[in-house]
C-alpha cells in the first residue's frame, strides 16, 4: 500500500486556504489544482510498503511522535517547486515549528526507515501545503506574488497520522494509523 506521514490542519485553517485559493484559481486553469479535502502538510512520504510492516512502522512512528511536543502553526507566504518561474508545484508555507518540524519529519523517516518501509529522502524538508500541479514548468511568479501575502490563523498540531493514498482518476486518502505529539519540547 502506498503511505505517507502528516499533518492534518483543522478546517477552519483549511477554510481561510480555500478561500484565498477561489479569488485565484479561475485564473489559471492549467494547474492541476488539489481538491481541499486532500489537503495535509507531509511530513514524510513513505512509498509502497509491505502490509507485514505495518505492525514495526506503527511502533516506530509512535515512539518518534512521542518524542516531540505539540506546535502551533500557520499557513504563511506561498512558493513554487522547483522555481515560480518553472514551477511545477504551487504550495503555501508554513509559520511555527520551524525548529521543530525538520527534526520531526526526520525522526519519522528514520522510523520508518527502520522498520523496514522506505528508503531516507536526499532532499531538504521543507514543509508546505500542496495546492496545484502542473505537467510542465510553469511561469507561476504573478500567482506565487499574490498567494505571498498570505497569513493564516495559527492552529495547533497535536497529531500526526499516517496515511494511504489510493491513486487513479479519483485520488482518495484513507486515514491507517494516529499518534499524538507528546513530548515536552
């Protein structure tokens, strides 16, 4: 099955997003917009994985949440993968947890790593809020300058879940597994 790791935003956050994503989306519809019931923060994408790993991965993804504390975030400025001027994903940034969160997604990735279900990422976490894709580079700076502003409600971050992703013409997600941020900072 093919799994990830993340954040789930409370839908009053969500709702600022879609309302800052509706005055702009007509504009360019040759993204790929993400449907806002699909929207996560991930914080460590896992692949496919064996279901006889479930048991280690869940053990170990446990033990790595517990290890950190609760975090109040926001989302805040918006970018583009790999540049707004070739860009093929369209993202808003996150505000809190900067010292938190890159040591957490690690710790979940070495979990998971461990327990047998992925190999470590070579790049730079750098946690964001997926909201549109495009097949070809995109020359996004004017969206990117107009989603810059953005500065969303702070919401807490208290668990994080893990995550199967059923692909094809209707991309579903299917919640496996929860663990609470529990430690004491």
């Amino acid at each position: 099955m093919r799994l990830f790791v993340a954040l789930s935003p409370p839908p009053e956050a969500l709702a600022e997003v879609s309302g800052a994503v509706g005055r702009v989306r007509e504009g360019w519809p040759e993204l790929r917009w993400t449907a806002p019931e699909l929207w996560h923060v991930t914080l460590a994408f896992l692949g496919e994985v064996p279901d006889d790993k479930l048991p280690s991965l869940s053990v170990r993804l446990a033990r790595a949440a517990g290890r950190y504390p609760p975090m109040t975030l926001a989302f805040a400025g918006a970018g583009a993968f790999p540049s707004a001027k070739r860009a093929n994903v369209l993202w808003l940034g996150l505000r809190g947890g900067e010292a938190t969160l890159p040591k957490l997604a690690a710790s979940l990735a070495a979990g998971a790593h461990r327990a047998g279900a992925r190999e470590p990422e070579r790049r730079r976490f750098h946690p964001h809020l997926t909201l549109g894709r495009a097949r070809t580079g995109l020359d996004l700076r004017e969206l990117v300058d107009s989603l810059a502003a953005f500065d969303g409600t702070p919401w807490h971050a208290g668990t994080v879940h893990l995550v199967r992703s059923h692909l094809g013409p209707h991309v579903r997600y299917e919640p496996v597994d929860a663990w609470p941020l529990a430690g004491r900072g």
